[in-house]
C-alpha cells in the first residue's frame, strides 16, 4: 500500500487535533469496581487532575490495544 501526500498529511492533521485531546497510556483502565484490565496502550481523554488518584474509566477511552503472543508448544 502507498501512502500518498494528501493521506500524510491527512494523518499529520489527525494527529495533532488528537494531541489536544488525548494521551497515550501503559496504565490499567478501570471498567468496573472490580475490573481493572492492564492494556498494552490506551488512548484516552486528557484530564486536567492527570489519573493521580484513578484509572482511565470507559467514558474516557478512544482505544485500547492489547497484544499476544500464540505459542503452540
């Protein structure tokens, strides 16, 4: 697949309209009371305290990646 100008520069847009809304994070989420999942990222709303006392709750995550590794052994 090639990239052309417009779509780089399309991304390069999106990228930085997101950089003033999100962050991107190696931290647990917090799903519930009892659900604290540890995704590889999340991208998630900026919060003016900074999650200094909690998780990034569900209202506050764009995305989340998690990564495995298959082994047959």
């Amino acid at each position: 697949m090639h990239l052309t100008t417009s779509s780089v520069d399309a991304a390069r847009r999106r990228q930085a309209s997101l950089a003033e809304v999100a962050l991107v994070r190696v931290n647990p989420i917090q799903l519930s009371q009892y659900s604290e999942p540890e995704p590889d990222i999340a991208v998630v709303r900026i919060d003016s305290r900074k999650y200094i006392d909690r998780h990034s709750a569900p209202n506050k995550i764009f995305l989340l990646s998690i990564l495995a590794y298959l082994s047959r052994f």
